[in-house]
C-alpha cells in the first residue's frame, strides 16, 4: 500500500490554491471542475509522492491537524517558504519538559520542528530528516 492523496478541508479553494502554490511552493497537478458544486484542486509538495487534495468544505475547514512535511534542512526550508511570504515558526524540539526552543540539541533525524498554518488554519508540521547522519 501506498499513500498518495490526503484530503484538506477548506472554506475557500481559490484562497487555499493560491496558498499552497505560490506560498508553500507546492505544483498544482490537477484543478477540474465538474459543474458549480464540484471541483478538486491537487497540489504536490517538492519531491513527495504523496499530493493533497483540497476539497470546499467550509464545515470542517482548518480541522486537518499535524501533517508533516520532512525535509533534509529545517533553516533552509524555513528560509525558503518565509522567502515567498509564508508565515512559519521558528524551530522547536522535544525535550523533558515539553516542547522546546530552538533545534534538538543533538540535531537528531525527526528531532526538529517548525510550524506553520493554511489561511483556513489546517496546519503543518516541518520535520528535519537528514538520513545520513550528518550533522549540521
């Protein structure tokens, strides 16, 4: 099995297209219609196999929660969407006591985070990965 497609719920999908491909830098792989009720816009984040659907829904938009985009540098991801007007947090970890600023002191794979929200307030996680073991 293999995931290709996540459903966002959002309220507006003119604003949400807009978002996540001019902000978020995601491609827009599909925008069909199918008369004035129906209409599905896919977007692809760089590099993933996996798109996400954006589906008008104004009773459940912002309610998508913890999707994880993972990237091999945190700063320069963060660099890059601030870059093209996104607002995202700065970079936390997990530690004892919680959540945490700044990168996880080791700089360990899926030990860094950033976060940020869709205009609708679905919201995204970055996650460090580097799978090679280099430090920063």
């Amino acid at each position: 099995m293999k995931l290709e497609l996540i459903v966002v719920p959002v309220a507006d999908v003119d604003r949400a297209k807009a978002f996540y491909a001019e902000k978020a830098g995601f491609t827009v792989d599909v925008d069909f219609s199918a008369g004035e009720d129906f209409r599905v816009v896919q977007l692809t984040p760089p590099g993933s196999a996996c798109s996400v659907a954006l589906m008008k829904n104004k009773e459940t938009a912002g309610s998508l929660q913890g999707l994880h985009l993972v990237v091999t540098d945190i700063d320069a991801a963060r660099a890059e969407l601030a870059g093209r007007g996104l607002e995202v947090g700065d970079v936390f970890h997990f530690g004892a006591g919680g959540q945490a600023p700044g990168h996880d002191p080791e700089r360990r794979d899926y030990g860094s985070f950033a976060s940020f929200s869709d205009p609708d307030g679905n919201g995204w996680l970055l996650q460090e990965v580097r799978r090679d073991g280099s430090a920063a």
